[in-house]
C-alpha cells in the first residue's frame, strides 16, 4: 500500500482510507441498497482485513450514528496503529442532520469525540460542512477554534469536508487537510486539488465511488476507472471508501495498487 504524507502534518495515511458511516448509521444514506449495521466481530474482521491490505487511515464522523462510540471500544487496544479521522459541525439525531459551527459547540464535540474515541488525541478533525462553506469559514472562526485546539494538542491537524469550490480554496488557505469530492461523474473541484498541491496541502477524496452508484461510469471496471481517474490527480493523498464487505474492500484496494 503506498502511503503519503499528507500535506505538511507530519501525518502518513495509506492511499485507501476506510469510510466507516456503515459502522453505525443506516437512516438518511444515499447508498442504492439498504444495509443492516454490522455486529461487533464482523466489524473487527473487516478492520483485520484492512489492517492486512494496509490501510491505517479511518474516517468517522458523530453524524456517523453510533460510528465512534463503537470504534472506541473495538479499537481499544490498537488505537496507536490507526490514524483516526473524525468531524464536527453535523449531528444526525432521530434521522435528521443538525449543524452548530460555533465555538462552543465545536469545543463540546471534540471532547465528546476523544471520550467515545477512548483516545487523548484525534488525529484529523474536518469541519462536517453543511454547503455554506464560505461562511462557516469567513465568519464562524471554526478554525481558529479547532487551531486552538490543535496548539492544546487534543488534535494533529484540521480542516473542512466542503461541498463548493469557493470553500475548498479557502479551506486550503486556511487548514491543513481538504476532503473534496471527485470522480469521473463530478470533477468540478480539480481546481481544489490543484491548488492544495501547489500550496503542499493535504487532499482526501470522498464519493470517489460515486456512493456505490457505479454503473454511472463506463469501463469493463468501474471501480478501476474511477480509481485511474482520481489518482491521476498529483494532489491526491488518499481515497475513502465506504464499505462494510471485506470482499469490495480488497477489490477497491487492488484496483488502487495496479495503478502503481
């Protein structure tokens, strides 16, 4: 598995990150088949399978539903061999999503998070943005609260999962770390990844899958053309996937390693 730093953090993530929104949330997804939520040991075999292609990146949210409480207690006793990617902003509560970017509430969600995370510190924190990226930037001091809280050394690095090509720019400017979608369906937010690096800025790519909507995209692989598409970006540092099938999982990563 090649891995990267991303941008300047002084992190290394492996070009394959794992989603874990299937963890603990199956209400309110955009996914094409309904899911159940997986139990405690299935959890753990996929984490093994992961661990054994390679990954060491996982990407959670507390929109995820019950997503961090859950790998808190099944990473107890690896949390040093994973480089765990968590946000704020977004709250998902009786199958509807809530935002609060202020100050305040930024402060209770990290201290929530490295509670239900069973961890001193999370190493990446995304603003979970609600599409008003430009805003939520210029106006709620987001980062300048999670700097704060980063300099406190609760967390290594931080920026936004942003839904415009304004937000992205800015949030490059103004952070360590850029999650952007990108796909061979959506490409509008090339010029982010470009600039980030230019500016030797961390990039994740979200929805590089197309949110299992795959049959979007011809190619006698789709996966290994959404794959080739995405990495042909210099800028990109790694690709979540979202999966709860050990099986999809190994065929992402191998389309991803032919690559190189």
């Amino acid at each position: 598995m090649r891995n990267s730093e991303l941008g300047q953090t002084g992190i290394h993530v492996s070009c394959i990150g794992l989603g874990t929104v299937k963890f603990g949330r199956n209400q309110g997804v955009k996914y094409p088949l309904e899911f159940n939520l997986p139990n405690d040991q299935e959890i753990l075999t996929l984490l093994d399978c992961a661990q054994e292609l390679g990954i060491n990146l996982l990407d959670t949210a507390p929109a995820y539903g019950t997503s961090e409480e859950r790998l808190g207690e099944l990473l107890r006793n690896k949390r040093n061999e994973w480089i765990l990617c968590s946000k704020v902003g977004e709250e998902f509560t009786n199958g509807k999503s809530f935002f609060d970017f202020s100050p305040a509430a930024t402060r209770l969600s990290i201290e929530r998070s490295l509670k239900r995370l069973k961890t001193d510190v999370i190493d990446i924190v995304l603003v979970h943005s609600n599409g008003d990226d430009k805003k939520i930037i210029e106006e709620l001091e987001i980062f300048t609260t999670l700097n704060d809280l980063k300099k406190a050394g609760h967390i290594r690095a931080f920026g936004m999962s942003t839904k415009t090509i304004e937000g992205g720019l800015l949030a490059v400017d103004d952070s360590d770390v850029v999650m952007v979608t990108y796909n061979p369906i959506d490409s509008g937010e090339k010029a982010v990844i470009d600039y980030a690096h230019k500016n030797n800025k961390g990039v994740l790519i979200k929805k590089a899958l197309v949110s299992g909507h795959l049959q979007n995209i011809p190619g006698e692989d789709p996966i290994l053309t959404a794959m080739r598409f995405v990495f042909a970006e210099p800028g990109v540092d790694s690709v979540i996937v979202g999966t709860i099938n050990q099986e999809h999982l190994r065929h992402n990563v191998a389309c991803a390693l032919s690559l190189w």
